[in-house]
C-alpha cells in the first residue's frame, strides 16, 4: 500500500541519503500569514479602522506561533545553526 509520497535521493553521490518531495508548502503557509498582516495594516493606516476581531485572533495565533517555532528551532540547532541554514 503507497501512501502517495514521492523518496528521492538528494546527492547521486549519497544514495543513502533521502528525501521527501511531497512536504508542506512553506511559502503558502508564511503568504497567508503575511496576507493577514498586510490586511490588518491596510485597515488601520488606509481605511482608519481597526480590524476584525478574528484577524487579530487568527494573525496574533500565527505570530506566536512562529516566534515559538522560530526560537524552539534555534534553541535546538544553537551549537550548529549556521551548518543547518
């Protein structure tokens, strides 16, 4: 039974090494946080309104939760974060 994701080896010279190419679309997931942040600005400073409730909600959620995940990750790779970039 296949579960529908594609392994790759990323170096011929390493087969060992493999790779999933079937992964989570990051851009789309960092363009719809940006999206709301642009949408929350252009309601304050053009329209001169603040925004909806659940923009707040939903655009305060998806920056603490990139600010957590953003220090999680460089707590972890601290010792080598310039190797893992």
């Amino acid at each position: 039974m296949t579960t529908g994701h594609r392994i790759s080896t990323a170096n011929p010279d390493n087969p060992e090494v493999a790779h999933e190419d079937s992964d989570v679309n990051v851009r789309a997931i960092l363009g719809f946080g940006a999206g709301l942040i642009v949408v929350a600005y252009q309601n304050i400073f053009y329209f001169r309104q603040w925004p909806e409730p659940t923009v707040w909600l939903v655009a305060g959620t998806y920056a603490a939760g990139a600010f957590i995940l953003g220090t999680t990750l460089v707590l972890a790779f601290e010792d080598r974060f310039a190797e893992q970039l």
